[in-house]
C-alpha cells in the first residue's frame, strides 16, 4: 500500500480560453505525467483523478493524504 495518495483535479485548466473538445486539460496531462512517475515508486505514491478540487481560480489542484494525515492541498 502507498504512503501517499495524490488526488489531482480533472476540471482545471490554466487558461481562461476555450480548449478544444479533443485536447485534454492541463489536469489530465498532470495526472498523466504523475501516472508515470508513480509506477516507478508503487510503493510510495498512487495517484487518483477527482472530479473538482474548488480551487478554480488557482489550477491545476493537487491535495496530498498521507495514512496518518487527512489532505493537504496544493495548488499553482
């Protein structure tokens, strides 16, 4: 089991423009990045999409729980 999980937002985007339908948002591409760099230490991190993290004003949102810690949240 990991000592971390990582909960990273799906909705956020950086910009305040309109993405295309077939581009994924800066969340999706994080999460993708951080899929990779867990799979190389299972044991220390696992990541989790969560569908909003209500930091909308500041993305791309990332909260942090440990076993004996509840969340931290970060943020951009």
């Amino acid at each position: 089991m990991p000592s971390h999980i990582l909960f990273v937002c799906q909705s956020c985007h950086h910009s305040s423009e309109d993405r295309p339908k077939e581009q994924p948002t800066n969340s999706t591409r994080l999460l993708e990045h951080l899929n990779t760099l867990t799979t190389e230490q299972p044991n220390k991190f696992e990541t989790q999409p969560v569908g909003c993290l209500w930091t909308c004003d500041k993305p791309c949102a990332v909260a942090i729980a440990k076993q004996t810690i509840w969340a931290i949240g970060l943020c951009k």
